[in-house]
C-alpha cells in the first residue's frame, strides 16, 4: 500500500509540472548522468583499431527512460576523424542505472598520416566528443520530449600497423622407398608402387584417388613474417591457426615456437600431412593447381605504453599461393 502511494503522489506531482521544463524536473529529483566508465582497444584487423566505450546512464527519476542515440565525434587537434552513430534503445529504469557499450574503428593508415606531422611520438592524443539522447516518452507530459547529456573523454591511439607475410613454404616429401612401402603395404603391386612414387616426386599426373587406402606422412611448413610501421612499442603473441583448404579446414597447427615477440620477425609453422585425411590438399601442393589454401591465425597483441590495451584480439588470414610451394624429398 505504502509502495503504490509512493508511485501516485510521484505520478501527481510530475502531473503538476507538466507545464514546466526539464529543467524543472531535475531540481524536483535531480539530473540524469552520463559517465563514461573506460575507453580501450576491442580488436584489430587489416583495416584499423577498434575501440570501445563503456558508458553508464543513471536515472534520478521514478519513471524509467530510454537511450534514444549515441552520436559522438572523433577528433584530432580539434579536426574530426570518425564518427560515432548508435541507435541504442536502452532501457533505465527509475533509480537505477544502466551500462552498455559503443564501438568505433580508426584506420591505420590515417593514423600513420598523422603521425607524419610528429617526429618520435608513440601514441597520438584523440579526444570523443559527444551527446547521449534520452527518450523521455514514458514519463507522463513529456511525451515526445527528450534530454540531452553531453560527454567528452580523451584517449591515446597507438601509432602502429601490423604487416604479415608467408614465406618459405614447402613441402617435404619422404624419401623415394618408404613413399614404395606405403604403396605396397596398401596392397599396390611393387611395379606400379615404384611407378607412382616416381610421379608423385615429379608432381605430375597424380589424383587423390591414387592414396586411397594409403597411409603415408608428408611434411608441409612455411613460415609466418611478422613486422610493423609505427613506432608504438609492442608484444605479439601467436596462440592458434589453421589452414582452410577446397577440402575442408585442417586445424590445430601448432607453431613451432609460440615465444612472444616484441621485434618481429619469422615463426616457423610445420605441419605433418596424412594421405588418408589429406589426399586432396596434398595433391594441390604437389600439382600447384586448384583453389590457393588459406591460412588463418588468432593471436593476440599488447601495447606495453597503454594500460587500457593488454592481450588485443588480433585475428588475421592470409592465402598462400600454390605457385610459391617448393617441393623436396629426403
């Protein structure tokens, strides 16, 4: 009884301000607020950074609003960058507040331009500019009205683009008698046995067909080059990969050394190939012909000046060209 009283004599007395502003609501209950809890680096991609805001909205109020929209400029040296745009929709119940988050990409390559302007910086000063709407349909006599909450916060972006490359990439065939064995351990007679390991070494005239029932280990590898343009200070780590073939998707390529590395430079991935789950893709690397295979790798990046960045997603793929696989055999 006591709870619904409460609401009615809220419910009045907002009745009796309906001729007022919203400016008279807030020194009734106070004003609503927008704080913006942390910016950071969610993830990057080929493109650019993208960051996150955490933003929070408290309500003051005994009857709940909505987030209309976000809108928030970008800016460096009071130049806009980037825009923000979101169509929220979020809910604030009455004395509570609510959180959520917003999202923007910074391209590298506009970033690397306005470095140009600086000489040994590490990072860039960026500032978000913006405004928080706020639907106040739901409050009684304010339908169709709204409140407008501006924030501002500034952050640092990292002056850096990664560069990844494949090179090295080969394929180990074994040596000319075992490749004769696994022929004729499949019940292959030694004449034709000895006839295709002869074509498989050369590359030429070979189908998947040919290991049916064969089982026979081929070593693949290829090494993974990894730099950066920038000067922001840095520490990479590879965590997994796969290859992503015509024939499905080979996972769980474990690198040869997974160390982190603050330099760049190469890792090493080897990959041993069996015929009875590989046939198709081993035939593409040894006939270079077919769809390229592509490599993909999640890893994660830190920024080691900026506390708001640690163990970044970075996920990244990279199709290897059949025409650069070198083939060997022990």
């Amino acid at each position: 009884m006591k709870k619904s009283t409460t609401v009615l004599s809220c419910i009045i007395l907002l009745g009796a301000l309906f001729s007022f502003s919203c400016s008279t609501l807030n020194i009734v209950f106070g004003e609503p607020k927008i704080s913006l809890k942390s910016i950071g680096i969610q993830s990057l991609d080929r493109e650019g950074i993208t960051f996150y805001v955490d933003y929070s909205v408290s309500n003051p109020y005994p009857v709940g609003f909505s987030v209309q929209r976000v809108a928030a400029n970008i800016t460096y040296e009071q130049s806009v960058f980037a825009r923000l745009t979101a169509d929220e929709g979020v809910n604030v119940r009455a004395g509570k507040t609510s959180t959520n988050t917003v999202t923007f990409k910074l391209p590298y390559d506009m970033i690397l331009n306005l470095a140009n302007r600086t000489n040994g910086k590490t990072s860039l000063p960026f500032t978000i500019n913006g405004t928080a709407y706020l639907d106040l349909g739901a409050i009684p006599y304010f339908e169709g009205q709204s409140l407008e909450l501006p924030f501002t916060k500034d952050f640092d972006v990292p002056i850096f683009k990664p560069q990844f490359s494949i090179s090295n990439v080969q394929v180990q065939l074994p040596a000319v008698a075992e490749i004769t064995k696994a022929f004729t351990n499949s019940g292959m007679n030694v004449a034709r046995a000895g006839r295709l390991a002869a074509q498989l070494i050369s590359g030429q005239g070979i189908t998947a067909d040919i290991f049916d029932g064969v089982h026979l280990d081929v070593g693949f590898s290829f090494t993974i080059n990894v730099a950066h343009t920038g000067g922001a200070p840095w520490r990479y780590q590879l965590k997994s990969c796969a290859l992503q073939t015509s024939a499905g998707t080979l996972v769980d390529l474990t690198p040869h050394s997974a160390a982190a590395m603050t330099t760049g430079g190469g890792i090493p991935i080897n990959v041993s190939l069996n015929t009875l789950n590989a046939a198709a893709f081993i035939v593409q690397l040894l006939t270079k012909r077919g769809t390229n295979p592509v490599f993909t790798f999640d890893s994660e990046l830190t920024f080691t000046e900026l506390p708001y960045a640690p163990r970044v997603p970075l996920f990244y793929s990279y199709e290897i060209p059949l025409s650069q696989v070198n083939v060997s055999n022990r």
